[in-house]
C-alpha cells in the first residue's frame, strides 16, 4: 500500500509541479470563452456585403422593390428578437439593462448582412450579354481597386410564365448568403403577385408578411406554474456539458497515463521500479496519482466557473446549484466519471507498456478514436432526442455510457435503466482491470512490440 501510494505521488507531481500543466489548466476555460465568443465577434463585425441589383428589362420592373422590402423586414425582424433578448436579459438581472450597452447591442446584432449600392455606371452603359459580365467579373476582382470593388451583383428577370428569377454573380463562389436572400426574397415576392391576383389587397399581404406569433411553451414538468422557462431548460445544457467535460477529463487523464507509462518504459524507469514493487502496485498507483490530477483540473475549472457565475450571474448560478445538488446531477457525474475514467484508464496504460514510441501505440490507438468519435456526435442528438432507440442502445453500451447518460438525464430517464446501464458500465470496468492487469503485466516485464496478437496473447497469458 505504502509503495503504491508513493508511486501515485510521484506520477502526480511529476505533472502537477510543472508550469506547462498550470497554464494548460488555465487556456481550457480560455478558449472555451474564446470558443463561445468568436462567432458572436464574427457575426458582429462582418461588413455588410455590398450588392448591385438589376432589373433586366420592362417585365423585371418591382422586383428590385421586393429585395428592398425583404431588406427591411429582415432588420427589423432583427431589432425584435434583439430588442426580446435584451429585456429577458435585463428580468433575469433583476434590473433594467443600461441604455448605452443596450444600443450598442442592438447596433451591433442588428447590422443587415446585405446593403444595396448604386450600380457603377461602366456595368449599367454595358450591352447586355458578354460586355455586361466581362464588366461585372471586373467589379468582382481584383481588377478593380478594393474601395470600389462589390461582393455581388443580382439580375432580376421574369422566366416564360412570369415567375420571378434571378442571376447571382458573387466575388466568392463558395459564398451563398445572396444568392439564398435574394431567392428568399423573390419567393415572397411571388407570394405577393398571386394573393393580389387572387384579389387579397396588398396591405393584407404586407400585414402578413409582418406578423410574427408569439407562442409561449408549457409542460407539466415545469418548475413554475406550466410555463417553460430557463430554469427548466437549464438541465438538459448542464446534461450535454457534463457530457462533454467527463469526455475531456477522461480521454485527457487516459492520454496522460499512456504518454507516462510509455515515457518510463522507453527510458527504462519501468524496469527501475519493477524491481521496488509490483505491477499491479505500479498500475495501480499510476491510476490514482493521474486521477488526482484530473480532480485536481476539475476542480480548477469547476471553481474557476462557479466563481465566475457567482460575480456576474448570481442568480444563475443559485439554479445550477440547486439542479446539480438537489436535482442529483452532481452525483451521476460522480458515478459516472470514477467508471469511465476506470475503463479508459486502465486500457490506455496496457497499451503504453508495449510502446516506447507513440508511433508504437498508433496500431491500437486509432480504433480507439475513431469509437471515442461516436459519443461526441450523438450527445447534440439527446437535445432532441434523448429516448430515440438508437441512442438508448448506444447508452448501454459501457464505453458510450458515460457521456451519453449524462447528457440524457434531463430526459428523466428511468431509474432502472440508469442504474442498469450503471451497473453494465462498472461490471465492464472490472473486467478492463483483470484484461488490462494482464497485459500491463506482459507488456511492462517483456520488449515485445505492441500488435493485435501480442495484446491478445498478453491477456491469454498474463505475461507468465
């Protein structure tokens, strides 16, 4: 016991006193802000693309219109859902929002994605055909200076039954947002001509265009008095995140035992210390001093957030607690983070004793990935889905039962079935510690190199 404890001191300290682990530990919440915020920054700052319509001939005359209007509804489509927002933001603070913070939101959520420019003199003298695009293609090049030059030009047309179309020329070819506007835009456009052929006046069909229901969503499941809120959402977000944080911490806790025992075992300090205790003492105590570390990154970035919710979101945060204590949330993350570490822990460290190169673990590391792939894709599913048969089934499987199960609790998934999949995922953990064991064994006592057959053999034989 004494052996293995300072074993798991010393693989402890070994990352925990370095500077590198410290500033890994902080760059995670770093860039899972930064993750967060540069496509709100994206979208915020992206100029307003620059758009020449046309109207190619007498019968195209009211479509160029018809953008406009679809311009201006789409802003203030905009400005509505910013300006919603905004006062639920300011209810859930207990106050009202500042007015100058509150403008230059709404500046920014609610710049239109398209301005219409004058069209250059040279494409509207053109003939129309193979002058007029020869012009245009110039617009849209580098052959014109960039302060002059546009992100797209739209010819508007009516085909042989006078239904409204379009040509898009745009600078990028993989740039699709005009193209999908403006055929939005003709489609309502279209809508448009029937009803008023149909006799409906136009200010019936522009008031129709403009309404927007407001729906308001209930449940029995509701906190409050039938109406869905944040707070009843909240547990299906802390779910798939748990998910998520339990794949991090476990893959990165795994990997760490791997690129350890695989260091030692190149630099001969393997050898070194099977000669003071034994395998099991040595797997054992490698298990627990990375399982320290990765408590240690918990609660780094469990404090870290909670700290931060606590300064800005107050209230928020008081709903976290109570879903992740009084709901139970925190002890399934428990549970399941102790059996998925164990699994994957143990694994990985079998496999770092048969190499000395991570090129040498690449034979079965790849396959391993590539099933680690499969829980990261189906945990968006359970947003939507959770009780789909398939990722019922995938949940049972003790690899994927980790993350998928935690990602399913807001779902209210039944106790049986979560304390089945449980048991299944810690029955499979034991039986990872006897397999693993056996080849950790053989692989720390022997040089063979790692493969399929050797792995298997070593389980067979258990290195005797």
């Amino acid at each position: 016991m004494k052996r293995m404890l300072l074993i798991a001191r010393r693989e402890y300290a070994a990352y925990a006193m370095t500077a590198g682990f410290w500033l890994s530990l902080l760059a995670f919440p770093l860039f899972a802000v930064l993750g967060g915020a540069i496509p709100i920054l994206i979208k915020s700052s992206e100029p307003a693309r620059e758009v020449v319509v046309i109207e190619e001939g007498p019968q195209a005359a009211g479509l160029a219109a018809s953008i406009q209007d679809a311009l201006r509804r789409d802003a203030d489509r905009q400005r509505e859902r910013t300006e919603e927002a905004l006062k639920k933001a300011a209810a859930a603070s207990g106050g009202a929002a500042n007015p100058a913070a509150t403008q230059g939101a709404m500046a920014s959520l609610s710049r239109p994605s398209l301005k219409i420019v004058p069209t250059p003199a040279d494409i509207a003298s053109a003939a129309p055909g193979a002058a007029q695009d020869a012009a245009v293609r110039r617009h849209l090049t580098d052959e014109t200076p960039k302060e002059q030059r546009l992100d797209a030009v739209v010819f508007l047309s009516r085909d042989a039954q006078g239904k409204p179309a379009a040509r898009v020329w745009s600078a990028r070819a993989t740039d699709d947002t005009v193209e999908d506007f403006v055929r939005d835009a003709l489609r309502s456009a279209n809508r448009k001509t029937v009803f008023e052929g149909a006799g409906i006046d136009a200010g019936v069909v522009e008031a129709a265009e403009k309404f927007r229901p407001e729906v308001k969503a209930f449940s029995p499941q509701s906190t409050g008095d039938g109406a869905v809120s944040f707070r009843d959402k909240l547990p299906m977000l802390i779910g798939l995140g748990g998910g998520f944080l339990l794949w991090s911490l476990i893959i990165t806790g795994a990997s760490i035992l791997l690129n350890s025992v695989m260091e030692e075992k190149s630099n001969k300090i393997l050898e070194v210390l099977l000669s003071s205790a034994s395998t099991t003492e040595i797997l054992t105590g490698k298990v627990l001093g990375v399982a320290l570390l990765t408590l240690t990154m918990l609660a780094a970035w469990g404090g870290l957030g909670a700290t931060t919710f606590f300064l800005f979101q107050p209230e928020y945060a008081a709903m976290v607690g109570d879903i992740l204590v009084h709901g139970g949330l925190l002890a399934w993350f428990v549970a399941f983070m102790v059996g998925g570490y164990l699994m994957y822990a143990v694994l990985f460290a079998a496999i770092g004793a048969f190499c000395e190169t991570p090129r040498d673990a690449q034979t079965l590391m790849g396959p391993i990935m590539m099933v680690l792939v499969v829980p990261i894709m189906v945990m968006f599913m359970t947003l939507r889905s959770p009780d789909a048969p398939v990722i019922q089934i995938l949940s049972w499987i003790p690899f994927f039962t980790p993350f998928l199960m935690m990602a399913r609790l807001h779902a209210d998934v039944p106790l049986v079935e979560l304390v089945g999949a449980m048991a299944g995922m810690f029955a499979f953990a034991l039986v990872m510690v006897w397999v693993s064991g056996r080849a950790f064994r053989a692989g720390a006592l022997s040089d063979v190199k790692l493969s399929w057959k050797s792995f298997a053999g070593a389980i067979r034989g258990g290195g005797n």
